[in-house]
C-alpha cells in the first residue's frame, strides 16, 4: 500500500444519505412488484379497477396520477 494513501474521510451526512437511497431502492422494487401483483389480479379479473387502482393508492398515492400526468392524460 502506498505510504501517501489516506483514505477519504466519512462525511456522516454522505453515509446516511447513501443508506437512505438504499433502503429507498429496496422500496421501489417492493412497489414494483406489488404493482405488478395488482395488475396480474386485475387481469385475472379476481380484482376489479376500483379496487385496482385503490390498492396501488394505498401502496404508491399518487403515483398512478404522476403516470398520467407524464402521458398528458387527465382523468
């Protein structure tokens, strides 16, 4: 190892943000897989849309709102 090398310093500030994007990563994925989990029932009609879209409101609010206002739909 070189006689020069110093480590960086932690920044406890960097840490906590860089735990904090991974547990907000783990999340995200657990939403899309619960998303999914909502579509499949709906498709396999043991759901139906109100429910559908209930759910995923319970789960992700405002995310089936963000989908459409990125596609300039309005319901």
């Amino acid at each position: 190892m070189n006689a020069h090398f110093k480590p960086p310093s932690r920044d406890p500030d960097a840490e906590y943000l860089l735990a904090a994007l991974r547990c907000a990563s783990r999340r995200l994925k657990l939403i899309d897989e619960e998303v999914i989990l909502i579509g499949l029932a709906l498709q396999k009609g043991l759901i139906t849309s109100q429910e559908a879209v209930a759910r995923t409101e319970e789960i992700a609010p405002g995310c089936l709102d963000a989908v459409a206002t990125s596609m300039w739909v309005t319901a």
